[in-house]
C-alpha cells in the first residue's frame, strides 16, 4: 500500500484451499483441509491469540480521513460519486459517519482510512440482520505509518466514535482443523439474528498491523460441500 488516494482493501484469502467441486468450476469445496500458503500461519497461532468475527453480507466500503476532514467515501474497487444513483446508500450512512469523525477530532483518527461492511436492507441478504442499513466497523487503515491497527485499537476507535464493529463470536473448538471449522461455520446464526444462519467467519492475528499479506482469512458456509 501506499499514500495514494484511493487505497483498495487487501483481498481477503480463505482458511482453507477452496477446489472445484463440479465440471464449470462454479462450485467450490473446503473439504479436503488443505492449507493456502497466504493464511498458514493462522493455524499456527495460539487460539487465545486469534480473533473471530461473524463474516457480514453486505459491501466494502471505506471512508478516508485526511488531516481531520473526510476526503471521500470509497466502495472496493472506486470513489463512490454524488452523481450515481448507485451510490446512494453510501453516501445515506457515510455522511452521518463523516459527521461523527469530524466532530470527535481524535487525534489518532486525522490520517486513516475506516474500512467497513455497509449491510442491511436491499444489500445483498442484509434485510436478515436488521431493517435499516448500517456501516459496521472491521478495520482502520494508518495512512501515514502505512499499516493497520490492531483489532484492540480498532476497537477501541470504534467505541470513541459510537460506531458498530463487526461482531465478535466465541469460537468453541479447540484447533482450525477443517472438521472443527466446519462444524462450527454450519451450525452458526448470526449475532444479529438467531433465526438466520451467518454467512461465515473472518479468523484474524489480534496483533496484525501489516498492509500486505494480512494475517487473516475467511470461510463461509457456502464454501462446504454438504
């Protein structure tokens, strides 16, 4: 990453080696427990070190902090724009965010960027979780020191702003096996609704601050033959 003005997330990589399950290769299987290169030290880490948080359904959104003042609104791949339509749901939470940012003026917020899951009705299955739509918090980017926060400080920064972390989720088991994870992805509802079942997890290093190569992965429901 650098200190340009648009900074993508980094691609989030999953827990385990996902391998074609059909002839199109539009179908995708965990099952075997390979491990991926990328998120291998994950199942090296102590448990008691690693973070687990309900995976949303919902749209990367980020909100740039430049010396105090909000830049601009981000979507994954662009700067989100007052003149699309399609970008109005970013703008009907971002604004409020931005307010609350630069109300608070906390230092350590003047040169970041809040990265967060927009979610709720008409985003993706986000009308499961609650009937208004929310920007929920799971990571903030330094942009000067060109690295992330820890999860404690993301938390943290997140309670100062009054604003919603992605929720955090007790892991049961005692290792990342792929018959553990498995078992504790398809039996999970979400924090938000226990009569809808969560999309999956994110596992995260509490201490990851890298801007590359993040300390991190997903796996979803979806991503287990049944």
């Amino acid at each position: 990453m650098t200190n340009e003005i648009f900074i993508k997330y980094p691609d989030m990589k999953t827990l385990f080696k996902l391998i074609p399950s059909d002839k199109k290769g539009k179908k995708w299987d965990a099952t075997s427990g390979e491990i991926l290169p990328e998120t291998a030290a994950l199942h090296f880490i102590p448990i008691d070190q690693l973070v687990f948080t309900e995976k949303i359904d919902g749209t990367n959104m980020g909100i740039r902090v430049d010396d105090g003042s909000v830049v601009h609104i981000q979507k994954r791949e662009h700067i989100c724009s007052r003149d699309d339509r399609g970008d109005a749901f970013y703008f009907e939470v971002g604004d409020n965010i931005a307010k609350i940012i630069e109300d608070n003026k906390i230092d350590q917020l003047k040169n970041v960027i809040i990265y967060g899951e927009l979610c709720g009705a008409k985003i993706q299955k986000g009308g499961n979780y609650f009937s208004d739509r929310k920007f929920i918090i799971f990571d903030i980017y330094d942009s000067l020191a060109n690295k992330f926060f820890t999860w404690d400080a993301v938390k943290h920064f997140a309670n100062e702003l009054g604003v919603e972390i992605v929720p955090e989720i007790n892991y049961d088991k005692e290792d990342l096996k792929v018959d553990s994870v498995k078992e504790f992805v398809l039996g999970l509802k979400s924090v938000y609704n226990d009569g809808f079942g969560a999309e999956g997890i994110v596992v995260r290093y509490a201490k990851d601050t890298t801007n590359v190569k993040r300390w991190m992965a997903k796996i979803r429901k979806k991503d287990f033959k049944e």
